[in-house]
C-alpha cells in the first residue's frame, strides 16, 4: 500500500543494535516488589489487602472508581507495608511492598471461554478487571480507549509497532518471538470495535518484525505497513496520517477521523487477559547504555527496582551519567535507582557521559530548525519566550496543548534551548489552572 508519511520528525542514531537481536529474558523476581498504586492515566488507587495478609500471584491488590484499572500481585508473598514509596514518573505514591515468598503460587484466574462468542461489554469487562492499560507509555486506561461514545464512526485500527524511540527494542522482540499473541489480540480488539480495516505499522529499520507479523498476520486481512524510519513514527497522529493520510483536527482525538490506535504490547496483553486470564503484571524492558556490561531485554515483574535489574545486566555507576526510562527522545531521568518498574516502563537506559549531549544554552538565533522539526506545525521557540516571559495563557493560544512532546524540537535546536522543558512546563501550569 501506499506510504503518506508525515511533516517534520528527526533522524535521530538508532542505538537499536546493542540488544535488536538479543532475545527476552525473564528475569527471576526480587526478594521485594514495590507495587505503586498509580500506574494509569487517571484517578489513584486504594488497597484491597492489609499490611500482614498473603497474597498470591495475578492476585487484584488495589482498585478504585470512574476511570481507573486495578493492580494486582505480580508475585506471592506478605504485604509487609503500604506506605509512600519514590515513584519513577516524579515525587513518591502510595505503594504496596510484598515480600517475595518465591513459591509463585498464582490466584485463580478467570477467563473468557470463547471470546469469539462473548459481547462487547464481556470483553471490556475482563479487559479493565486484568489492568490492561497502554503500555507503549500512555497508559490510558484500554478498556475505555476501547469504548468509545456510540455515536462514533469508526472504520479503522492501527496496531502501532514502530518503535521509533532510539535505544528500545521490547516491541520489536515481541514481534519476532511472539507474534501470534499480538495478531490474536487484534483480533479481540477488532471484534470489540467492529471495524472492517486493520494496519500494523511497523518502522523498516525493523525487517525481521516485519516479515514475522506478515507470516503470522497470513489469512486475516490484517495489513503489515513497513514505514519509513523516522522520529517520531510512533506518534498516534503520525501513524494516521502516514498509513491513511488523515489529518487528525487540533484538540481533537484519532477517533474524529474513524480511527483507534492500539500498542502492539498492548493487544499481546489484552489476549493473555481474554484467553489465559492472565493480568498485567510484566514488562519486557529493553536495559542498555554503555554504562551496562551486559545489554539485555528482559520480562521483568512490575514493582522491580531499576537498581535489581541494573546489577543484573552488569551497571558501571562510576560511568553512569544518568539513569533514564524509556528512550532517550521522551524518556524520564529518574533520580534514584530505587523507583520500580510500572506498566508504561519500555526501557533502562544508563548513559554515560559520552553518550550525553553537551548542554550549554545559547540565546535563540531564531534559525527555525525546531519549527521545521515539529511534527504537530508547532512554533515551539515561541513556547520557548512565553515560558520564560510566564505567559502560559498566551502559549496556549499557539496550540500548546497539541504538543506531543517528542522532543525533536530540542534535539535539533543548535542553541540548545531547553524548549521540552519550557513545553512541560507551560502545559502543567494550564492544567494547574484548569483544576
């Protein structure tokens, strides 16, 4: 089929080969797991156990009202507290610690003995009761992603298998060792929303992915798209307009164009939810760096601290500049190796110095490389004035909030103005406003 592709985006160095042909390794569980009780875009938990109880594996811990998803035990053992514990995407959450018992004793877990037979409300159901959120970063809850108002014209699915974050390869893994789980999760979400078209778009700096989804898609009707390799490809809007070449309208969702973008982990999650009942209580992690001996991609138990899963693959922390999950375009620098993995964690990445950009602002020379960047049309160096100005409600009238913050705005900026940053900012003063 034909590639449309997008305005703007970065060529970024890949960084893919440390670990693109590196298969999963499961990880054996630490002696304690940390589970945050925020882990979804939407409203925080509230346990269901108590400080002393036995909890088994796959075992719901925490759940809450209106727009929100449980957690549940990604191990056996003893709540031995729940208390605030440092959270990875800023400040400290109520968190569940289990002593890890080592047994692996699961819960009974239920399922769907024929999803092909079962009605929508079924299937959201069971998806929202298993945890299942976005796990390519979002986390937006799926089952409500899901279920859109029923007024909404819908005639399309993309299965975003991109990847376009240098570093992280745990998408691309799937896709060539276990291609079958995505394809019968895509079916699944297919039949909740009945739409007659499904793509999986797919970077073609990824060939082996491309060919195993294809083998795998074989009979479906579910169409494999190689696109082209650039940041950020991965971007929900980016992805519509490469494949169907739709414009989805400012402010607005993918769904004003008939369109639902789903993670390729995440139809994988949503068919271990439906057909083996399992939750969502593991992550493949992509650990690399050049301050790692030993690169890996790795099925880690949510609640892990990052400083178990960096000993483990080998961390030099006297070369360590910073330690960052997810990529390196719109990743977190975390502050402490002590925050744990959640749902939306895809990478580890321990940089070294060398790997770090040198970081000396300059004043803008208005050259407009970041406004050719953008790939939302964006004017991110007037975001830039107006944050240091503090005049957040002017940046809102140059479409702030359409920002995706992919950071190729940064990246190519020669002044290096700290324009994500001016970005983040502006946009948690609205929202600070707006509440």
């Amino acid at each position: 089929m034909k590639f449309f592709g997008f305005r703007g985006g970065v060529h970024p160095p890949e960084n893919k080969i440390q670990t693109e042909h590196l298969p999963i390794e499961k990880l054996e569980s630490p002696n304690e797991i940390f589970v945050p009780l925020l882990q979804h875009i939407g409203a925080p938990l509230n346990p269901i156990v108590n400080v002393g109880d036995r909890v088994l594996k796959g075992q719901k811990i925490a759940d809450a009202e209106g727009l929100a998803v449980p957690v549940h035990a990604p191990v056996s053992g003893t709540v031995t507290k729940i208390e605030n514990h440092v959270y990875p995407l800023s400040g400290k959450v109520m968190t569940i610690f289990i002593e890890n018992d080592k047994k692996e004793e699961w819960a009974e877990l239920t399922k769907i003995a024929n999803w092909e037979t079962a009605d929508k409300k079924e299937l959201l159901d069971i998806i929202r009761e298993k945890g299942i959120v976005g796990i390519g970063g979002a986390t937006f809850p799926t089952h409500v992603k899901l279920n859109p108002p029923p007024n909404t014209k819908l005639d399309s699915l993309i299965l975003n298998g991109a990847e376009c974050e240098p570093y992280l390869n745990s998408d691309n893994r799937l896709m060539l060792e276990n291609p079958s789980s995505i394809i019968e999760g895509i079916k699944i979400i297919k039949k909740i929303l009945n739409v007659p078209d499904v793509y999986v778009g797919i970077e073609d700096n990824k060939p082996e992915a491309i060919e195993s989804m294809r083998k795998a898609a074989e009979g479906t009707g579910i169409n494999i798209v190689p696109l082209k390799t650039k940041y950020p490809q991965g971007g929900e809007k980016q992805l519509i307009k490469s494949i169907l070449d739709r414009q989805v309208p400012s402010g607005q969702l993918p769904s004003a164009v008939g369109v639902v973008v789903q993670n390729t982990g995440t139809a994988a999650a949503i068919y271990e939810a439906v057909v083996n009942g399992k939750p969502l209580i593991e992550k493949v992690v992509t650990v690399t760096g050049k301050a790692i001996k030993n690169p890996k991609n790795l099925k880690v138990a949510i609640g892990t601290p990052f400083s178990y899963i960096l000993d483990h693959c080998g961390i030099n922390r006297d070369e360590m500049e910073r330690l960052v999950m997810g990529g390196p375009m719109m990743g977190l620098a975390q502050m402490t190796e002590e925050a744990t993995v959640v749902k939306g964690t895809s990478g580890l990445l321990a940089l070294t110095n060398e790997e770090m950009r040198p970081y000396k602002t300059k004043a803008c020379i208005s050259c407009s490389k970041c406004v050719s960047a953008c790939p939302m049309g964006l004017a991110p160096l007037m975001f830039d004035r107006l944050a240091a100005a503090k005049e957040y409600e002017a940046m809102a009238g140059h479409n702030l909030m359409d920002c995706i913050e992919c950071g190729s705005c940064a990246y190519v900026c020669p002044a290096n103005r700290p324009l994500a940053e001016a970005i983040k900012t502006g946009k948690a003063k609205l929202r600070a406003k707006k509440k």
